[in-house]
C-alpha cells in the first residue's frame, strides 16, 4: 500500500499480515515492550493513541523502532494525524491470518 506523506517524515510502510511468515509474528510478539503496545492497543479505541501516549521503558528512537518491527509483523497500522502519529492493531487482519494466535498472547498472565 502506498501512502503519501504529509509533514516533515514519511508515511509509514505498512506490511499486511497475509505477508507474515510465523516467526517474525513470533519474534515481534516475543519482546516484552512490542507486547506491552500491543496488549495496550488491544485495550484502546482504533487510532486514539499516538506513539507517545504509551508508558514503556525507552526512548523515542528504540520506540520507533518497535513500532517498525510491529508494523513488519502486520500488527499495527499507523497514520499520521497533524503532528501525531497514531496507531491502531490489525486484530481482525492477523487474527485471519494466525487464528487464536492474538487472543492466546493478549490474555496470557499479564503478571
């Protein structure tokens, strides 16, 4: 999908789940910061929070690289909503593609 960018950065690039093997679902679901937005996003209206609205333990740039990674694994889409950035999960897209997968990981011990 091609999208155009507004502002300073680029539009971010999105890879559907359909083009996900397995282990890099696995690999991005398995850091416990990546699980942290997830989870958090799980839990949030669609494209309510903007990057920064999270409470996770690193900086602005390992976070975006976090994002990069989930939105490689088909698990977050993210636009850009004048200078925010805001995040949805592709719960019904990886859920088609991985069945249970996100539901198993979303209601583990959040301990």
């Amino acid at each position: 999908m091609t999208q155009r960018a507004t502002g300073h950065r680029a539009a971010p690039e999105h890879t559907h789940p359909d083009e996900v093997p397995v282990e890099t679902a696995l690999a991005a679901l398995a850091d416990p910061v990546r699980l942290t937005l997830v989870r958090e996003l799980a839990d949030s209206a669609e494209w309510s929070r903007s990057c920064g609205s999270f409470d996770v333990p690193v900086g602005k740039a390992a976070l975006s690289h976090h994002f990069s990674v989930l939105r490689g694994a088909g698990l977050v889409e993210q636009r850009d909503e004048g200078p925010r950035r805001v995040n949805r999960l592709r719960q019904t897209e990886f859920e088609a593609r991985f069945p249970g997968l996100l539901a198993l990981v979303l209601r583990a011990d959040r301990s």
